[in-house]
C-alpha cells in the first residue's frame, strides 16, 4: 500500500525559506533586467575619450582624499572618544572606592563590653580599688 504524497508546503506562513513563486520571478526579472541594461549601455555609448576617462579618474581621486581626511578624522574622534571614557571609568572606580571607604566609616561600630566581671589579678585590683575609694571618702565626711 502506497501512500500518496501530496505536495503540501511544510509551513503555512511565508518564510525566508520559502518564498512565493511570484516574488522569485520578479526578483529574477529585476535581475536580468539590470543586465540587459548594462548591456545596452556599453553597446550604445562610444568608448570614452582619453580627456573623459583622465577627468574621471580625478574625480574619483579627489572623491578618495576626501573619503581618506574624513575617516581619519573619524579615527582620530574616536580615540579621544574612548580616551574620555577610560578616564571616566577610572575616575568613577576611585569614587566609589572613596564612598565605599567612607560609607564603611560612617557606620557607627559596637562598643565591645565584656558580658562576665573580670577575674584574676584584675578582679582583685578593682576590690582593693573600690576598698580604698571607700577608706578615702569615710575618712574625708
């Protein structure tokens, strides 16, 4: 049992891929028709004379000094450009170097405290101490 296959387009909606017939045709007639007339052009018209072909070469030479001035300039435009940009960047790095620094300053730090009285000779230093305040203001009153 053979099944027949039916040329059905795999997808519905136009595609890159897929093009509709009308379109390649007109793009293949667009095509040739550029050509012909290219063609026609050079069989119509005389070989330029020596003068014409020398003015044109200076046009397109002058049109190149041109193109050449401006696209040094572009380079030269962009590398300052992106000299700025590396100075900016390292500027800012350093500014928020700086606000990190100070932000790290402004928060105020806990008091350390110790949680137990103290033990050992320095125990018994602060005895004696508040022993001696208490001599010393009994014997002032």
């Amino acid at each position: 049992m053979a099944r027949a296959m039916t040329t059905k387009p795999k997808y519905v909606g136009r595609t890159k891929a897929a093009e509709s017939p009308r379109a390649a045709a007109a793009k293949s007639s667009a095509a040739s028709a550029a050509r012909q007339a290219s063609v026609k052009l050079a069989a119509a018209s005389p070989a330029a004379s020596k003068d014409e072909l020398r003015a044109r070469i200076e046009k397109l030479e002058r049109a190149n000094a041109t193109l050449r001035f401006k696209n040094k300039d572009l380079r030269l435009s962009y590398v300052e450009a992106s000299e700025q940009v590396d100075a900016l960047t390292v500027k800012l790095e350093s500014l928020e170097r700086r606000a990190e620094r100070q932000s790290r300053q402004d928060v105020p730090k806990p008091a350390k405290t110790r949680a137990t009285a103290p033990r050992g000779r320095t125990a018994a230093k602060a005895i004696v101490q508040f022993d001696d305040e208490d001599e010393i203001e009994a014997a002032g009153a």
